[in-house]
C-alpha cells in the first residue's frame, strides 16, 4: 500500500508539474508570436458610432492626400500606417488620444504614458512609454509628415526615402530602414495593409 501511494504521489506531482511547463511555455510563445508593432497593445476601444474599417480610411483620406498633394508623402502609405498603428482608429492611444501613428513623445507639450510593445533581441518585450496627445487626428497626420519631411534632430534624411519613393512599396520598405518601428515584419504588413485595402486608389 505504501509502495502505491508513493507511486500516486509521484504520478501526480509529475502531472502537476507537466501542466505547469505546458502553461509556461504556452504563456511564452504568445509572447513572441505577438505580431503587435511599436504601438501601444492590448487595449483596444470601441468607437460610438461603430465606425467600420472603410469609414476610418474614408474619414483620414482626404487629410492625407493633402499631405501627398504638399509633400510628395504618398497617401496610401499615410493610410497602411495610421490604419496598422491604430488598429484603424481603435486602440486606446488614437481613440482616446488622437496619436493615430505610435509617435513617442519626445519633449511633446502634450504626453500620455501607456503600455506598449517593442521587439528586441528577437522577443517582444512590454514597458511603459511617453506618447504625444492631439487635439485631433488631423494633428497627428500632420505630425506625422513634418517627422518624414524632417527627419530627427539626429538625421534629418531619415525618413527621406519614404518622402521620395516611387511606389508604397518602396516607402514601406523606407519606413523599416529607417527604423521607424522595431517589429521585423514592419514593411511586409504595410504593404499587406496597402493591398487588401486597395489603398492606391488615394493617390
């Protein structure tokens, strides 16, 4: 009798301990196979009027071939962003914020600090991070246009081949040298996000 129960005790402990490695494990790789980019995550806020996909590209549209029109910035690459930052319009830092693009703060009169994710060292890893606030997403698009015009105080062509590309692809790919967010597969979902909208059709 002893014997057995040992042997019960030993099988549980060994099935206790299996699950917990499952879990750990299953806690990880949804970590990594997190395809979230260089933007605030997890939270996401449901719009009031329940705007659809279409009607969040239909409404930044025309401030974004403005900036096509002043600036040479193609407007499909404009939308693939602002659409792939955002979560169209959804997530909690242009919902509540106006900040359609991830932009960091930066010495920004107007910040907010949230939750966001970067992938480093080949994982995503969460932290807290300062993002600027507008008044309204036509701020952030026109913020947005003065930092691919402008570049950085440390490079002022950074974003140069973004401006001066021929096509979105060109620009998607500008974008992910430049380093404009850390995800790997930056370029690849902006271009995805140009096709499946068929977002050309704004240029």
């Amino acid at each position: 009798m002893a014997r057995r129960k040992k042997k019960q005790n030993g099988f549980r402990r060994f099935v206790l301990m299996s699950l917990a490695l499952i879990a750990i494990l299953g806690f990880a790789l949804s970590q990594i196979g997190s395809s979230r980019p260089n933007h605030v995550t997890s939270q996401s806020v449901e719009q009031e009027d329940g705007q659809t996909r279409e009607e969040f590209l239909q409404e930044i549209a025309p401030i974004a071939q403005e900036m096509h029109q002043q600036h040479g910035i193609l407007a499909s690459i404009i939308l693939a962003q602002a659409a792939l930052e955002s979560d169209f319009g959804r997530s909690l830092l242009s919902a509540q914020y106006n900040n359609l693009f991830g932009m960091k703060s930066f010495g920004h009169p107007q910040s907010v600090t949230l939750n966001t994710a970067e992938f480093l060292d080949g994982v995503w890893l969460t932290y807290d991070g300062e993002f600027r606030v507008y008044d309204n997403w036509r701020q952030s698009i026109e913020d947005h246009a003065r930092l691919m015009l402008n570049g950085t105080t440390w490079d002022p062509n950074l974003y140069a081949g973004v401006v001066n590309a021929n096509n979105y692809v060109e620009a998607a790919q500008a974008l992910q040298a430049a380093g404009y967010a850390t995800d790997p597969a930056y370029a690849e979902k902006l271009i995805e996000m140009v096709r499946v909208y068929n977002l050309t059709r704004f240029d």
